[in-house]
C-alpha cells in the first residue's frame, strides 16, 4: 500500500538540510530503485522552484511500504529527522488516483 509522508521543517532549517541531504537522497534512491518510490521532495519556503536562502518549509515522500508501522519506522529514520530538520513528521495512508498506477 503507499502511504504519505508529510514532513514540517523546524524554522531556518536550511543549513541542517544541506548538511543532511546527501544520506536522505540516499534513502530516497534506494526506495526509488526498489519500485517503490511514487514521488519525492521539498515544500519551497517561497513561490518559486529555486527558493534561496528561504529555503523549505517541509517534504513529502508517498511511497509503498508493506504496512502503516513500517512507512512510520522508515519516515523516523531518516536523515533529517536525526539532523533535526523536521519538526514533525506524519504518515497516511494514501489512494493513488491520478495518474492511475501501473498495475
């Protein structure tokens, strides 16, 4: 099942990610290479693909996992959890609609 990952950074959370992204893409390209990654990245802290210094207000990862405990224990190991990006993490459930998966 895919389940969402919605993550909120602490605030002026840039220098942490940077430090961190390395070992969090990492996570993400072995989900990626296994199949079952569905989409991954950041909420910019401002109305624009590049955003700056503003840096990220967050992330959202939806991937497959076998369970809703499994997708909690992936999303509390990751990389910017331990580095102290995130100020809080959240895992849902979630129904793929559009576009419709690959069966």
């Amino acid at each position: 099942m895919l389940y969402a990952i919605i993550a909120v950074d602490i605030p002026d959370s840039l220098e942490r990610r940077l430090e961190a992204r390395p070992a969090h893409l990492e996570r993400l390209r072995e989900l990626h290479d296994a199949g079952r990654l569905v989409l991954a990245g950041p909420h910019p802290a401002i109305d624009a693909a590049d955003p700056g210094s503003a840096g990220f207000t967050g992330s959202l990862v939806v991937a497959e996992f076998a369970d809703l405990d499994t997708a909690r224990t992936w999303a509390e190991a990751d990389p910017y959890r331990a580095a102290g990006v995130y100020a809080e993490v959240e895992v849902r459930p979630f129904k793929q609609v559009f576009p419709p998966p690959a069966d």
